[in-house]
C-alpha cells in the first residue's frame, strides 16, 4: 500500500501541467453544521456528499473561481486523500519522513508549486491522526514520535500537545514501552518543538524512585549510570537542551550527557528551555527521592574513572534542580584522591590527571548553581561559570563578579535571553501603565546600564531589567532609584548566580534592589496579574521614598544595547 501512495505523489505534484490554472492549492476542511458531512471513524478522512459545496473547499490562489469547472482536479485530490486515509500508522511515518527529506535537503531548490503541494500531504496526514488519536498507540512511541516531528510544519501548537498527549497517554498504559531510550527519545524531540509537560517530567522522577524501591531488594545491582542518564535527560529537558541541530544518533547520545557548554572545543551548541517547570523539583517528595538518590550513589564502590566520572556529573545534574548533594560530593572527594594517588605510579600518568582535572569542573559548577560566588573567590570557580548551559545564569555571575564594562551585550545568547524578557516585560509594562493615575509620579525604563561613583569601587556599570525612577523632593535637580531584577522561579531554586549578582550590587552601591518573581506573574489569573502588580508599585513607592532620605551620588543611565551577530 504504501508503494501505491509513493508512485501516486508524483502526478499529484505535477497536477499544475495538466491544470496550470490550480497550481498552489490550499486546502481545508470545514468542520461546521453541514449535514453533508459524515465522519467514518478513523480510518477515514471525511466523507463527503457529492454534492457538498461546504465541507471541503480547494481554492487557488490565482483562479478560485474556475477551478469547479475542472472537477478531475477535485477527484485526483479526493483519490489522493483516500490513499492516505487507508495507510496504517507505520506507513503514514514512512512516507511522512520522506516528505520530511525532501523538505530538509532540497529547502533551497524548492519551488513555491512543490513546497505548498508536500505541506498539502502533510496536512492530510495530521488531519487524518487528530481524528482518531488512538491510532498513534499502535505502533512503537518512538515512531509516533517522530512522525508528529516529521509533519510538524503544519502542526499548530495546540496540535503538537494534542499528539504528544496521545502518545504519553499509551506510554502510561504500556510500561513495557517505558526505558530509556524511548524517554530520551521522546524528550528530545518535544525539546526540538518546544513541548513541554510537568506530568512527563514526573512520571520520570517516578520511574527512578521505582528503580531505587527495586535495588534496595537487590543490592547487588549498582543504578548509578542508569541514574545518572535519566538525570542528564531531564535536565536537557528542563534547563537547556544540547543536540538539537545533530544527526539523531549524536542527539541523542548529547541528550544522555548533563548540559554544559564544552570551553575546549566550542561544539556543544545550547539551546534554552524558555519554559520554566523548576516548581516540580521543591516537592517534599522530589527532595526525598533526590535523597534516595544520594543514599544509592554512596554506597556504591568508585574503582575507576568512568565511575568517578558518573559520580561528578550525577552531583553537577542534582545542582541543576537546585540540589546541593553533600553526601555524594564528600565520597567524590575521598574517592578523587585516591585515584590520583594511584595515577602518580603508572606511565600514563599525565593523561590520567588531566581526566581528573577535568570533572573537577562539574563539581565546581555545582558549587556555583547552589550558593553563590563572590570577586574573591578562587579562579577555578570563576571559570566554571562559563561552561554554566544557561546564559541567564552566566550574565548573573558576569555583572556579580563587576565584569559588565558597558551597556552593549555583545554575547548574542545572553541578547536573545534579553530579548525573550523584555517582551514579557512588556506585558508587564502594561499592567503598571494602567496603575498610572495611583503611581503617576513613577517613571518606568525597561533595560537599563546605570553607571555611579562608588568612592573605592570606581565607575562600575550596573544593569537592570527594569530602573525605577522618581523625582526627589528633598534634593532639587536629583532623582532617587530603584533597581529591579526580574527573574524565574528556576533563579529561587538554583540560587547561585542571581544571589551572587545581588550580594555584588547591595555591597558596592547603595541603590534599593528589588526583584520580580516573573514565574507567579504568569501563572496567575487576569485580576491575580493585576492585583501582583498594584502589590509591588507599593513596594517601590516605598522604597523610593526611604532612598529620599540619603545623599545619592551621581547618576548616569543609558539603554541596553542588544547585539545578534
């Protein structure tokens, strides 16, 4: 059947050369009261009357109008569609990913005509799996998975969750299908479609606390590498995501590493989660599994590197969740020496060491994710900022440490991050316009480089995500300030770095600094927004006006200048 599908796609392409006047069609499907529309189940697509004029409508872009007197086109699209409809869910993935191929290696070479007929078919298809969802649990998750990723350029969002739903639905019914790979399978492509579910993310944090309840049973059988990956892919998932350009194979090997970003060889290319699911990992219930993971981990044996290596980043993934895994980092220590020790009598001795130095660098990460750094702390530490997989997290410690030198963000990471939030930041914006009339004496300047004389500290700029601003009535010609730092839920729960930028700003200047819980301004209703919002211009009037009471020095402020290239 599917041969018969591949051998019809060519004359459905080429319809334009017997009907150049129907080229371009866009077609789709009215799902309104029509009573010639009679659906039949899922094997189908729809079915039509034939004298239906609603239900399904084929217009052309340059001749809508004649396109009725030519119904051998109507019929072709009407045959096409019905091969389609007779397709099992295996066959609907194969021929899904090679219109995907076509797409991905012939982007540039493609014609408008061609483009718009193969997203046509694509069409077809999702139209065809949001009818009956069920038929996605007859074949394996993975390639459900990766037909939904095949079509998913006329998959709306709303769509892509409906899918992954149905899939994650019979991934719940069938623990068979439940290891690692299809997890890591799954994640990775909902990662490269911007998906992002709470439940997923528990149902993995549940399926860990299983393996441990089974080890205790057999304490024997050691789980920290299965431990350890099943880490690393959730925090992929959930904080930045390497792997996302690669070939699928190098994905998904990525995937099943912790994310960090690689400073020798600049390869490993990171892409952000913009959705902020770091609530999950304060549970009393996900503590307590992260502390049946500590309890696992150092009762096993560390008798060589890749051991050693599995300890240090299981530790550097537990901090990304906002763990501070003591226990374990105690055992690392112990077990590091002793393998130095051992290194120092054999003859490769200088390539050993060099291994060793380098999961250091995990461990110093995840000193820094968990309590903050400060200017005087060691160079190692410092260091390990930059391979940190977030550049949030890294333009905090880069303006804690005092290295911000102007207002331009050449970094074009830290850019897009910006970028991201002050369009959220607009939306806040808003909301503080509409309280106008009660704090109408307030100014409002969205990223700012504010730069003052600090006696012994020199000219050091500082920056804002938003710079309150207020009229002093006590010193003529002067303002007084307030900085506010907006932030995630993520920044509370990994509370390194934004605790290191604000311990650096309340100790070298004396402007108030708030924050702004972005996360709980999000996830509130309509009136909870505005009600927040009221609530915190209280708190800055307030501030503003205890600042009135103190000599400032002088102030410059200047916007952010954001760089892409």
């Amino acid at each position: 059947m599917i041969s018969k599908v591949i051998t019809r796609i060519p004359n459905y392409l080429k319809r334009n050369m017997f009907y150049p006047h129907c080229y371009s069609l866009t077609v789709f499907t009215e799902r309104g009261c029509s009573s010639s529309y009679k659906p039949k189940g899922s094997r189908h697509y729809h079915s039509f009357d034939s004298n239906s004029e609603s239900g399904f409508a084929i217009i052309s872009k340059h001749y809508s109008k004649s396109i009725a007197t030519h119904p051998a086109a109507v019929g072709d699209l009407l045959n096409f569609i019905s091969h389609i409809n007779e397709l099992s869910c295996d066959q609907l993935a194969q021929l899904a990913h090679i219109l995907s191929n076509i797409i991905h290696n012939r982007m540039s070479k493609l014609g408008d005509e061609l483009l718009t007929e193969i997203k046509l078919i694509q069409l077809a298809i999702s139209t065809h799996l949001l009818s009956g969802t069920g038929m996605l649990s007859s074949v394996d998750p993975t390639v459900a998975v990766r037909l939904v990723y095949d079509i998913h350029w006329v998959l709306t969002k709303s769509q892509k969750i409906t899918l992954f739903n149905a899939i994650y639905h019979d991934l719940i019914l069938n623990r068979s299908h439940w290891n690692l790979y299809t997890v890591t399978f799954i994640l990775l492509h909902m990662c490269k479609l911007g998906v992002y579910k709470p439940s997923i993310i528990k149902s993995c944090l549940k399926n860990i606390s299983r393996k441990l309840r089974i080890s205790k049973y057999h304490p024997g059988v050691n789980q920290s590498h299965w431990v350890n990956s099943m880490l690393a892919v959730l925090a992929n998932y959930t904080v930045a995501s390497a792997g996302i350009n690669q070939s699928i194979e190098e994905a998904l090997q990525s995937f099943i590493e912790p994310p960090y970003i690689n400073l020798s060889e600049n390869q490993r290319k990171l892409h952000p989660n913009f959705s902020d699911v770091h609530k999950i990992f304060t549970s009393d219930w996900v503590v307590k599994l992260f502390d049946d993971i500590s309890q696992h981990v150092t009762s096993q044996q560390i008798v060589d590197f890749n051991s050693l290596k599995c300890l240090a980043q299981i530790i550097y993934s537990l901090s990304l969740f906002g763990y501070k895994a003591d226990s374990i980092i105690e055992q690392y220590n112990e077990a590091e020496k002793r393998l130095r020790d051992n290194v120092l009598t054999i003859s490769t001795m200088s390539t050993e060491l060099a291994d060793l130095t380098e999961l250091s660098r995990f461990i110093n990460m995840a000193k820094s994710l968990v309590s903050p750094l400060s200017r005087n702390s060691s160079e190692n530490e410092k260091l390990s900022v930059l391979s940190f997989p977030r550049s949030d997290w890294r333009f905090y410690y880069h303006c804690g440490f005092g290295l911000l030198e102007s207002n331009v963000i050449s970094d074009p990471l830290i850019s897009a991050n910006l970028l991201h939030k002050s369009r959220c930041l607009d939306q806040l914006y808003r909301l503080l316009f509409e309280n106008k009339r009660e704090f109408n004496i307030i100014r409002m300047h969205r990223l700012q480089c504010i730069q003052c004389s600090n006696g012994d500290n020199g000219n050091i700029p500082y920056f804002a995500d938003i710079l309150f601003q207020k009229i002093s009535t006590r010193h003529t010609g002067k303002y007084n300030y307030v900085i506010c730092i907006v932030h995630e839920q993520r920044d509370l729960v990994v509370k390194g770095p934004l605790l290191s930028l604000l311990n650096f700003y309340r100790e070298t200047q004396r402007l108030p600094v708030v924050t702004f819980n972005l996360s709980v301004w999000q996830m509130s209703s309509k009136q909870g927004k505005k009600l927040i919002v009221q609530k915190f211009l209280q708190e800055i009037s307030k501030r503003l006006d205890e600042v009135d009471h103190f000599p400032l020095p002088e102030i410059h402020t200047t916007d952010i200048i954001l760089q892409f290239d």
